[in-house]
C-alpha cells in the first residue's frame, strides 16, 4: 500500500468502518424491517449532516435552517404523489433542483450577511419555508401527507424491498461523502477554507468568497433535497415537522458530535444520535432530559466530536511516552 | 376602522412582551458575545410559575410577582452550570448547547406540568369586574389587562434605558460591551458582571411570560415561537442595541397582528375567498421574516448597528 493512500485510509478510518458496519448490518441480525427502517433514517439524515458539514466545517457557514431543504424535497415527492405522478427519474430531479433553487434565492441574502446574523437569517428563511408548508391545505397542512407509494423507478417499485433500499441509502451517503471530501480536497474547496481561516487574506489572494460560499450552499441544497427525497420514501409521511428549527438544530448537533474536522464525523454523528434517541425513547417516557444534558455534555467536553475523541485519547497516551512522539514526527 | 385599530393594539401588546424577552438575550448578545437559544425557555417557565403559583394563592398578581424571583434563580442556576462555560466558546457550541438545555427545560416542563395547557387565573379586579374593559373609541371596549401590559412596555424600557445610561452598574455593562478585557484589568469582577446581567435578562424574560400568562396558551414549546421571533427583532434592530430592539420589538408585533388580521381581506380582492384565505394565513406567518430579510439585504447590520460588531 503507498504510503499516501494508507494516510488517507487512517484519516477515514471511522467513517469508512462505519459505512462498512452499515453495509454489513442486514446480515448480521439488523435485517427485520423495523431495525432497517431505522438504519435508513440515520442514513438520510447522515446524508443531509454530511451536506451541512461541508458549510460548517468547510466554509465556516453555520446555517440554522438546513432541515428546509430536506423538507422541500420531501414535500416535492409528496405534491408529485398527489398528482399522480410517482416516477423516480422524474420525482427525484425535481426534488434536488427545488431544494437546490431554494438554496440560491435564500442563499444568495443569508451570505450578504455573517457570523450571528448568518445564523438568525437561515433560521428565518426557514421558518418561512415551515409556515409555507403547514400552508399547503391540500397536502395536509399541519397534519401532514401520507404518500400513497413509495417512488418507482421506471415503472418497477424496487424502492418497496427494504433490503434495495437500505442499499441504495448507503451507496448515496458513501457517494455524497466521497464527492464532499473530494470537493473539499479541490482547489474550490481551499478557496473555502481559506475564506473562513481568514476572509481578509482570501480577498487579498484575489477570491471572492461570495461566489465559492454560494455554490457550496446551493450544493449542499440540492443533498439536502436528496436526502428529503428519500426520506419521503422511507417514512412514507411528510409534515412540516419535518422542517422544524429543532430539526435544523438536530442536523447541527450531528455535524457537531461527530466532529467539524471531517465530513465523515456527520455520519457517525447522525448514526449515533438516531439510535440513542430511538433507545432513549423505548427506555423512558421524558427521554429528552437525558438526551439534553448529554448534547451539552458532549459540546462541553468533546470540542473535537466523536472523530477527534480517538485522536484525544492517543495525544494523551502520547504525552506519557514522549519517544514515541518523536519517532511518529 | 375600529377592528385595525384593535389589531394595532394587540400589536402593540405582543411587541412589548418581545421586548421584554429580546431585551434580555440582546444585553446578554452583547455583553457577553453569547447566543442564548434557552432564553425563550425562561420565558415560558415565568408562565408557568406564575400560573401555578397564581392558582395557588389565589391571585394572579401575586403569582406574576412570585414569579420574577423564580425566574432569576433558575437564570443564575443555568447560568452557573452550563452559559458560563460558553463564553469563550466558538458561536456554533453555544447555540448547540443551549439547544440541548431547551430540550431539557421544556421536558422536565412536560414531566411536572403536562403536555396540555396550564389553567390560568384571571388577573383580578381587571377582566372581570367593572374594571374589565376601557371604552377607548366610542362603542368600542378594549381589556384593560392588555393595556396595563402596554403601559409597562412604556415604563419598562425607560427603567431599562436609566439602568443603562445612567447608573454605575449601566456604565460596567456598557463598557464591558465593548471592552471586556479593558474593564476587567480596570478590577472589575467582569464574571459577576457577566452572572449579574444575565439573571438579569432571564428575570425580565419570565416577566414577560408571567405577563403573557392570561393572554396565550401557557403550554411546553410556547418559548420557542416568541424566541425565534425575539432572534428577528434582535436582528432588525441591530445586535446589542436596546433602542433598536425596543423600535424593531414594537414592529415585528404590528406586522404580525396586523397582517394576520388584514392581509386574508386584502388578498380577496384579488384571489378566490377559500384561496385568499389560505395564502393571506401562510403570507402573514411570513411577513416578519419577510420583512427581515428585506432588511438585512439592505442593511446587513439591521438598523441601528450596536456596540459589538458580530
């Protein structure tokens, strides 16, 4: 193995024995319909955290209204099922460009705008789009929408088998993981780095970040719409709920827990938060007064999420054995 | 005619009460750079406090009393176990982290409360009795309730504004807005300070919960609609500006009565009545953050910048 492939594959190390881990779980006793269903979950939203990552941790972009996107994509396939029409080829195109055009129009005011303000205007923007589809009388207003089928794909329901699906969730997340590392990797991606280390530097050099943070936020949309898309399928039920800031703070909390440094922490953030919060809620009626205090315990005491916690341990053990440090450098 | 100027009242009266709540997270944005997404929880726990304690004494003005102390204990509590460790921290832990402490707030609300609505008294010798309502206009009556509530969004943000400009503690908030590191080389206790405003902030935020008690459904997550519009008013008007959060307070309530009583009548003129009716609701959920976005477009720091650039 040359010696940079094998950095790369110790850098990703959790993420990819997480995403092994998924495509292994049907066989290994996770295969009923219920504990799929709830992989599928924490892989669509992994899906969505993963997008938010590449804003937050990429280029520093901390939006608070990520759930919106998800819900226009799901609310696309629910108004194309209301009309009939429930072909994949065109069901999930239709879904990416809505939540990818939503990301431009708000985009293109939220960047005008940074730090806090960034915050509260993503948060505004999506509370319009909440209130927009509690609006929507014939797709159920507040109540929500039960879709009638899940998407076909050219004629065939090959979405309805768990198994497929399942599969299909994983090879997305890994291609929305792989193409948002590889991204961030780019030279588009160092322009976003370097505009969040240092925007005054960046101008300088001769970029514009605005048009770099633009295209990011609207990439990181059209996933969100995706994973929206998928959701819709996999649930069978949409209602603005699912567009809630609690939502939006839950996508947060994911990308955070896993870890900022690397898109890979979002999926192991969203995996760990689905299951704690679905095991949480079997044990106890008031789960969320131990799922809050642990939010704020892990902000407070893994700065580095969940990817950086490894990584802790060893600089700590490090520390004990100096030698070593110097033989690694 | 009478029933917009009805509507301009209860604008009036909603603005207010943000005020009240957005008064408190913009000293605390701006003197200790803090997001604070659990404010709106200090709101809805002044609710409830004043509403349990006004059943259990049997006076609603005795409960709203009540619930200030209360409010300024939890605000300490908190901010002793979880916001002081913020401050330093980058915005996206803080956020983060007083989301987690709302979901723990509003459960432990849920747990000892209920999910259903509080049962809350009426403000006596106000709603009910000869004193239930003022004849404003001829032929029509307004409650008194509500006025009172006008009258202390008057008296409240002159306080608020002597507090601030000219008393001694109001120079130490306003110095260690803009120079915290300054005022504490100075050999102020900048941590007490910080302690100080904060409680401060959580105790006019349950006041003005206690105060919207009588007047909206006291129930878990009644914090969050009056946050998320509080976080528009702060932005309107400027992080960190008292005057600009009392001007966009007073705003975002007219827009959001106002346009949820008229905007349905106006679209009928130009759409179907069931259509109208449906858009003219979902458009005057919107026009606040409308509105707000129009605003920072033009003017990214809202309208009246404060002392702490974001």
């Amino acid at each position: 193995m040359t010696a940079p492939l094998r950095k790369t594959l110790r850098k990703h190390a959790l993420a990819l024995v997480t995403l092994l881990a998924l495509a292994a779980a049907p066989f290994l006793g996770f295969g009923d319909g219920f504990a799929l269903g709830l992989l599928a979950r924490a892989m669509i939203l992994g899906m969505a955290a993963v997008s938010l990552s590449l804003l937050v941790g990429g280029a520093g972009l901390v939006s608070l209204g990520h759930a919106a996107t998800m819900g226009i994509g799901a609310y696309t396939v629910v108004a194309f099922d209301a009309a009939g029409i429930s072909e994949g080829l065109i069901v999930f195109p239709a879904a990416i460009t809505a939540a990818a055009a939503y990301a431009l129009l708000t985009g293109a005011v939220s960047l005008r705008t940074s730090g806090v303000h960034f915050i509260m205007i993503t948060l505004a923007f999506g509370q319009m789009a909440f209130f927009t589809t509690s609006s929507f009388s014939s797709l159920g207003g507040d109540d929500g929408y039960t879709l009638y089928a899940r998407t076909e794909w050219l004629g065939t329901r090959i979405l309805d088998s768990r198994l497929t699906f399942h599969f299909l969730c994983l090879s997305l997340l890994a291609l929305v993981w792989v193409g948002g590392s590889l991204l961030l990797g780019s030279r588009f991606g160092r322009v976003l780095r370097a505009a969040r280390e240092n925007p005054q530097r960046a101008l300088a050099v001769g970029f514009q970040p605005y048009p770099y943070r633009l295209v990011a936020y609207v990439m990181a949309g059209a996933v969100g719409g995706l994973a929206g898309a998928l959701l819709a399928n996999a649930t069978e039920f949409v209602s603005p709920a699912l567009l809630s800031w609690t939502r939006s703070g839950e996508l947060l909390f994911m990308v955070i827990l896993g870890g900022v440094g690397q898109l890979g922490g979002a999926i192991l953030g969203a995996l760990a938060i689905v299951l704690l919060e679905e095991s949480l809620s079997h044990l106890l009626v008031y789960w969320r007064l131990v799922f809050g205090p642990l939010l704020v315990l892990s902000v407070l005491f893994l700065p580095d999420g969940l990817v950086g916690a490894p990584l802790r341990l060893r600089a700590a053990f490090r520390f004990a054995s100096p030698k070593r440090r110097n033989a690694d450098a | 005619m009478s029933m917009l100027l009805v509507q301009a009242l209860n604008g009036l009266q909603f603005g207010v009460l943000l005020f009240l709540v957005a008064a408190g997270l913009s000293l605390v944005f701006g003197v200790m750079d803090l997001i604070n997404l659990a404010h709106g929880v200090q709101y809805m726990l002044g609710a409830y406090v004043a509403a349990t304690l006004g059943v259990w004494t049997g006076s609603f003005w005795l409960g709203a009393l009540l619930a200030l102390p209360v409010a300024l204990l939890v605000g300490l509590a908190l901010e002793w176990l979880v916001f002081r460790h913020l401050y330093r921290r980058d915005h996206l832990s803080q956020v983060l982290a007083t989301f987690g402490v709302i979901l723990t707030v509003e459960e432990a609300t849920r747990a000892l409360w209920g999910s259903a609505p509080q049962t809350v008294l009426e403000p006596s010798g106000l709603s009910g009795g000869p004193l239930g309502g003022v004849e404003i206009v001829a032929g029509l009556i307004y409650p008194t309730y509500r006025l009172v509530i006008i009258g202390v969004g008057i008296v409240v943000p002159l306080l608020l504004w002597f507090l601030v400009e000219r008393t001694r503690a109001g120079m130490l908030v306003r110095a260690g807005a803009t120079h915290p590191a300054m005022v504490s080389a100075l050999g102020v206790d900048i941590r007490r300070l910080f302690t100080i405003v904060f409680a401060f902030g959580a105790m006019l935020a349950g006041f003005a919960g206690a105060l919207a008690s009588p007047i909206f459904p006291v129930a878990p997550g009644m914090g969050d609609t009056v946050l998320i519009l509080c976080f528009v008013v702060i932005v309107i008007g400027g992080v960190g500006s008292i005057r600009g959060a009392f001007i966009a307070a007073l705003l975002v309530g007219l827009l959001d009565s106002v346009g949820r009583a008229m905007l349905p009548d106006l679209l009928r003129l130009l759409l179907d009545p069931s259509s109208a009716r449906q858009t003219g609701a979902a458009l005057a959920s919107m026009l606040v953050y409308i509105v707000m976005a129009a605003i920072l477009f033009f003017r990214p720091a809202g309208l009246f910048p404060g002392g702490r650039s974001a």
